[in-house]
C-alpha cells in the first residue's frame, strides 16, 4: 500500500537524490582536489541515465514498477559498498568512481519513472494535486536534511563511513518496499523498440509535454549547477568545513518548503502555465544573486529565494503532465 511505498521511497530518494551528489563532489575534492574531476563525476552520475529514460515506459510496463525501483535498490547498495570498500583500503581510482556513477545512472531513471507513474495510479484524480504537493515535500524534506546531514557526517568520518551509512539506508527501503504490491504487467507486450518508438512520436508531436521537457530540464541544470559549485566554492576557495555546504543548501530548500504549503493549499488547475514561468523567473533572480555574491550570507539569501521560485514549479508540472 501506499505507506510502505511512501517509506520506501523517502528513504531511497533520501540517500540516492539528497545525499549522493553533495557526497560525491566532496569525496571528489577531498580524493582528488580536483573541481574538474568533481563535475565529470556528477555528470557522469545523471547524463547517462538519458539514454535509459525513452525505454522506462516500455520496461516497466513488461516488467512492473515496484521490481524496477527495487532493482534501482539492488543495484545501488552494490555500487555503495563497492565504493565504501575501495576508500577505506585506498584504491578509489578516478576511473572506478566514475564507473560507479554511470552504473547509479543508468538504473536511477527507472525507478524515478516507476514511481512518479505508480504514485497517481493509487490515488483519485481529485487528490492530485494534494498528492503531487506531498510528493514534492517529500523531495524537498530529502534536499533539506540530506545534503545536511551528508556534510556533517562527511565531515566527522570521512566518505566510506558515509557510503557504508548509505548503503544501510537503501538496504531497509529495499525491505520496506517488498510489502507493495507490484503493479499490473501487460501480457503479450509488442517489441520493446517498437513500443519505445511509438512513445518518443507520441512525446514529440505533443507540444505541451515537449515543452515541459525543455523547461524542466534547464531548471534541473540549474540545481546541478549548485551542486556542483556550491561545494567548490565553500571549501575549496572560502575554506569552511564542508557541513556549511550542507547548511546553506538547507536554506534553499526552507523556501522551497515554505512556497509548497501555499502552492498545495491554494492549488495549480487552470494556473499551471503562470505558476511554472513565475518559479522559473523567480530562481533565475536567486540563482544570479548566489553567481554575484560575495559571501555566505548573500548565497544564503540567493539560495532561498532560488528554493522558493523552485518548488512551486513542479507542483504545477506534475499536474499539468497528469491532466
């Protein structure tokens, strides 16, 4: 049912969408002290997944959603501890972490896509925008004490600590989530490439979701660009302890919080439009304060501003994507 799933996903989200990518540009700058080798790394760990994403649909109708994320899981657990391990005895090669984060990308998408089609299926159509709301509070929760919480621990024991800790985390989402029951399967399924490119000629002679894939897409890279140099800048030029990373990433997500309460209580239908190009408005000005800033508290400031344009616009998409 719904709570186990809800569980589940929370703590995967926690580990695979909060936590993962802060930890990999610290374990980067501290392993390697290279800023370059940083960005390739959370590249490596998202790109790649695109290549998987136009197939999901397919294979997870021939397969089921649930088996998918938990798939996702399995696969995770065994790059977490692959990594934990070659830390902790030295042998963490620039060639090995990014092997690891190609193998979390590639099954990622899956289980993202599973469960943004699995979440609606379980709930009626007047309960979605309510449900998109929670979903995405969710999410902000995770990137509001992941990072944190990530800084912290990276601080205190150091990344293959932190990877055995993550490890742990999927490992009971793994078991929670064995208590959902699988979603329904087709049977008889037509060829995946067929299947695959009906779906991409149906998505590209959709205007509304193609324009939805390009504005989503060029606020997702706006957030990976924090992710990225967020870090770089705080540790490696300004010289603070990597928890303040984790800190002021927080603060932009207390505005993300903020914005989702309004934006679930007052609702999306018939504003969907207005509310995403207001959001995307609103976390360009953040996202040019923190660029310009010259010191922790006017990033703090971009950063909140750039959380609370953020969170409404994807209330609004989903809604928008669902209707």
């Amino acid at each position: 049912g719904m709570p186990p799933l809800a569980t589940s996903l929370g703590l995967s989200r926690w580990v695979l969408d909060g936590m993962l990518p802060i930890t990999l540009v610290l374990t980067c700058l501290r392993l390697y002290g290279s800023p370059t080798v940083a960005g390739l790394v959370v590249f490596l760990a998202t790109f790649p997944g695109l290549a998987v994403a136009p197939f999901a649909g397919a294979l997870l109708d021939r397969r089921g959603r649930i088996a998918f994320i938990q798939f996702d899981i399995i696969v995770s657990i065994a790059v977490f501890s692959g990594l934990a391990l070659l830390i902790m005895t030295g042998r963490l090669g620039v060639p090995l972490i990014a092997i690891g984060a190609v193998l979390l990308s590639c099954t990622r998408p899956l289980a993202q896509i599973g469960a943004r089609a699995q979440v609606p299926s379980m709930t009626p159509e007047r309960l979605w925008d309510r449900v998109n709301a929670v979903d995405t509070a969710m999410l902000t929760v995770v990137s509001l004490s992941a990072p944190a919480v990530a800084a912290l621990l990276f601080s205190v024991m150091g990344p293959g600590v932190l990877f055995v800790v993550g490890a742990a985390l999927l490992g009971v989402a793994g078991l929670v989530l064995s208590h959902v029951p699988e979603s329904a399967i087709i049977e008889n399924p037509q060829s995946l490439w067929r299947e695959t490119h009906v779906g991409i000629g149906y998505f590209l002679q959709n205007r509304t979701l193609v324009g939805l894939s390009v504005s989503s897409s060029l606020l997702t890279v706006s957030a990976g660009t924090i992710i990225v140099v967020l870090p770089i800048v705080i540790v490696t030029h300004l010289h603070y302890e990597p928890s303040v990373v984790g800190l002021l990433i927080a603060v932009e997500q207390v505005g993300a919080s903020i914005a989702l309460v309004v934006t679930g209580r007052l609702g999306t239908r018939g504003h969907e439009r207005a509310i995403m190009g207001a959001s995307a408005c609103l976390t360009a000005v953040g996202m040019l304060m923190i660029f310009i800033a010259v010191g922790i508290p006017l990033i703090a400031i971009g950063l909140f501003i750039a959380g609370v344009g953020n969170g409404p616009y994807w209330v609004a998409l989903y809604g928008l994507r669902q209707r």
